[in-house]
C-alpha cells in the first residue's frame, strides 16, 4: 500500500482502472454442491479471485478430549494453493494463512447452531484456488454457502466483501491492485438479515466520515452478494428438485 503504481487507478473519467464505477462489484459467479465427498460445497468468484469451500460435519471429534460437552467444535482452514498467485507459492501454511483461518472461523461461528452438536466437530476448508484481492472476504462468502449446503443450522448466511480507497475515492470490492496501491483497504463480513458484523478490518488511513460511508459501502455490496447466495441455493435445491 501507499506505493505509486504506474496505472491511475481512478481514470480522467472517473471509473477504475478496470472500468468499474466506484460503487460496482466484479462479476460474480456462485455454485454450491460442486463437490461429491464433503458435505457441503461451494466455489465462489469475484472476477479474478476464485475460492472452494468445503465443509464436513457435524462428525465426532478426535481427539475426544478435544471436544465440547455443550457445542461443536468448529474448525477452519484458509489455505493458498501454490498456484494461486503470480509466483508460486509455498505450500506450507504461512503465519498470514493461520492468521486468516482464525479471523475467518470468528467471522463464521456466530451464526452456527453449535449448541446442537455437543462433542462433534465442522471443519471448515477454504481452498484459494486464484487471488486478485478479497480472497477472505470470497472465502467467508463461499463457506457460509457450504454450511447451508451441509444442511447445519445457520441463523443467516454470511456475506463479505473489501472495500478500499484508492486515488482519495471510497470503492467497492477492491482487487489486488487496487488493495497494493490503494490508501485504505477495509474487509468486511455481516449478516446480511440480521444486519450483524462477524469481521472488520481496516489497514491503511480514512477519516471517521470515510469510514461511515465505507461501512455503507460494504454493507450495500453485502446486500447485492445475498442476494447472489440466495439465488445459487435456489438453484441447488428449489430448482433441481422441481426438475426432478
Ligand atoms: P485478501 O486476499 O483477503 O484481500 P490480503 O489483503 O492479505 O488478503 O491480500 C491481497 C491480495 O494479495 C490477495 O488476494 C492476493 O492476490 C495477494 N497475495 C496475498 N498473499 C500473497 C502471497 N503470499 N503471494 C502472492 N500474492 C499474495
């Protein structure tokens, strides 16, 4: 971040260096049940960025000591695959993966109906098969489509996106080169009907106004991102049922 990149990243005309409008997501592309042995399954795209989720569970926990008496376990791994980013990356979980597979079960857990699985474990599996920026935000995004798909109880999807500012303006659903070069960047995760906030975070300077109308910014692409979930798990199960 802060660096100059050799692209304006807000043109003469206002719109980005990939002809987005500042308040425009990428292209989306959402599947759930795209693989056969994990109970539940999405892939998920934002443009570039293309992240697999699988989940397994609720299934007994080993070691047993490990377990809850009260409530499941719920477990997550974010992982890169090495050939998700430009120079081959190592496949060895790094310090910045255990980070994000941390911030990501908190931003999932509460909407989980944990309590109705005591000593059992879900693990959660995000797989980052291309990054272009957002790849937590695509993964929490995926995963909470790959627990509805799993069939365990959720009280509300989870949905998420990054906003950033890039050349002094706010924009939505920053990409990688909008996330190295840009001033701000502020990954979000809510509830989209509940209206409740699982991540916030914030690398880089905005004043407390901007910082409002980012949240309003996120919370608007959240909305749109919902409504996208709602209509790949139509297509899942109300539709495939009716072909049936
Ligand atoms: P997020 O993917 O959630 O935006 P970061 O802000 O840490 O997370 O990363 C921004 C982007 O930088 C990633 O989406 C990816 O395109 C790129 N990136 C992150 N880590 C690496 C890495 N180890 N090697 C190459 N590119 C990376």
């Amino acid at each position: 971040m802060g660096k100059k990149a050799d692209i304006k990243l807000i043109r003469e005309d206002g719109l980005r260096h990939d002809g987005r409008k500042p308040d425009e997501l990428r292209p989306i592309k959402m599947e759930v049940g795209v693989l056969n042995n994990a109970n539940g399954s999405a892939l998920v795209e934002f443009g570039k960025t293309k992240v697999l989720a699988a989940v397994y569970g609720p299934r007994e926990l080993h070691p047993r000591h490990m377990s809850l008496p009260d409530r499941a376990v719920i477990r997550c791994r974010y992982h890169m695959a090495p050939f998700s980013t430009e120079e081959r990356k190592s496949p060895a979980p790094s310090r910045r993966e255990i980070e994000l597979s941390k911030v990501i079960r908190e931003a999932l857990e509460p909407v989980i109906f944990s309590e109705l699985y005591p000593r059992a474990t879900i693990d959660i599996f995000i797989e980052v098969l291309q990054a272009d920026g957002g790849t937590r935000t695509t993964g929490i995004t995926a995963a909470s489509l790959a627990l509805a798909d799993a069939g365990i109880p959720i009280r509300d999807l989870v949905a998420g996106v990054a906003v950033g500012k890039v050349d002094g303006v706010l924009v939505l659903d920053i990409d990688q080169v909008e996330d190295e070069f840009g001033e701000a960047d502020m990954p979000v995760a809510m509830m989209p009907t509940l209206g409740r906030i699982t991540l916030l975070q914030l690398n880089g300077v905005l004043t407390p106004e901007e910082f409002k109308e980012a949240l309003r910014l996120a919370e608007k692409g959240i909305k749109e991102i919902y409504k996208l979930q709602r209509e790949a798990l139509r297509k899942r199960y109300v539709e495939v049922s009716l072909e049936e």
